[in-house]
C-alpha cells in the first residue's frame, strides 16, 4: 500500500445540499479523498439515528466493518455493545462514527493486519465528520481512543490524561466553529443550541489488547456511566 503525505480531502465528494446521514452515507461510497479507499472493500460511514442522544467516535473500520460495510460488527464493537450496557446506556439512543471511514491495514500472510491511520488521513476524512455531526444534535459525544481524539480534539489531547471527564462541546473541539450548529425552531428562528458534552475514553480494541482486560473493561463502564449519568441528570 502506498503511502502519502498529502491528500486532497474529502470535502469534494460531500454534496454541498446533502441534509440527512443517509445522503451522506451515499455520497461517502464514492470517496477518493485519500488512498485509503484503494485496498479497503468499502466505505463505512456510521449508523444509527439522527436523533441520537450519544454519538461514539472510534478510529476506523475493522477487518470485518470492512467486509460488512458497517462500523463496530467486529470483536471490539461487540465489546463496545456489553460496555454500553453494562453502563446503563440505552443503544437505541447511540450513533457509532470513526474518524476515518476506509479500513487501513497491511497484508502479512492471508491475514490483513489493521494499521493506525496516519494523520494525513485523519484530515482527509475528517470533512465526512464534521458533515455527520451537521446531521446530529447529541448530548454528550464520546471520543474512543487517540485517533478520534485527534480528529475531534486535535494532536495535543491526550486520552490517558482526560478520560471519563465532562467537557464542554464543541468549546473542546479542535476547531469549534466546525461542529457549531444554529438549530432553528419550528417558527424558522434561531434557538439557543442545548449544551452538549464530551467525554474521552480508551478505544474497545485497546481493551482486548490489555494485559488485564478486566481491569481494563471496567475503566471503559465506569468511563461510559459517567455519560448515561450525565444522560440521567
Ligand atoms: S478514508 Fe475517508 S477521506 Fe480517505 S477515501 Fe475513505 S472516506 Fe475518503
């Protein structure tokens, strides 16, 4: 796979017009806005409901996401889906995103081994991001791992030292002006935008890598029950 320092980005594939996440989703299949796209089987751009209270941002596809064309199918999202749980946090209320949207991976063998994406491509794809957040009004936004908290959060934040601590949303953001939204109430005027919140936590994958996944598991459930608290209150 060939590497680059540069790309040009995804915002010319994002229609302009574009008001739902399934026109979005729809544009995303055709996006070349790095080489990601070259060696992966598909897009896979979120899911979930516009309407989501929480939105979870994670790195990027799996070996599986890729396959099936859907984000956390794979042993980490099924990691994920018990955490939520066992928080307390109702999926029905959830939208689950990566920060880049192509699976990055090299061949070793016949097995494809997932590699990290590298910044050029974290701001490549981030356009898709900020187009989805467009589409969504969540409470509180959880940052999985390190490369969401780039994308989101910018190179300086460091997940180990911040997790499971409320933030302010989008004032967090790397660029807030990108995720402001203006919504307008059912008279077309302006209303305030509710104060949302962010909260960082480590990536499920990194608790299948730990050497104590307990330990590990229950820092992910006590980092997401101070969302579904949040949520409560
Ligand atoms: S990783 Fe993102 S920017 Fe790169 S081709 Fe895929 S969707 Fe486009």
């Amino acid at each position: 796979m060939a590497d680059t320092d540069t790309a040009p980005g995804a915002q010319r594939f994002i229609p302009p017009q574009a008001d739902t996440l399934d026109e979005l989703r729809a544009a995303a299949t055709g996006c070349r806005g790095c080489e990601l796209y070259r060696d992966a089987t598909q897009t896979v751009f979120g899911r979930g409901d516009a309407s989501a209270r929480v939105v979870f941002v994670g790195e990027q596809p799996g070996d599986i996401e890729d396959q099936k064309g859907l984000p956390f199918v794979g042993p980490a999202g099924r990691l994920l889906r018990k955490a939520v749980d066992d928080a307390g946090l109702d999926p029905a209320h959830i939208y689950l995103t990566n920060a880049v949207k192509h699976f990055r991976f090299e061949v070793r063998g016949k097995r494809r081994i997932h590699q990290t994406p590298d910044r050029v491509h974290i701001t490549a794809c981030r356009p898709w991001l900020v187009a989805e957040f467009a589409q969504l009004a969540p409470e509180v936004i959880v940052v999985l791992g390190a490369t969401a908290a780039k994308a989101l959060l910018g190179p300086t934040f460091r997940v180990t030292r911040q997790r499971g601590e409320l933030l302010p949303w989008p004032a967090a953001a790397q660029r807030p002006e990108d995720f402001h939204q203006v919504p307008v109430d059912n008279t077309g005027h302006a209303a305030d935008a509710p104060p949302a919140q962010l909260l960082a936590t480590i990536h499920p994958s990194a608790v299948l890598r730990a050497d104590n996944q307990d330990v590990a598991y229950d820092g992910l459930v006590a980092d997401l029950t101070v969302v579904s608290r949040a949520l409560a209150g």
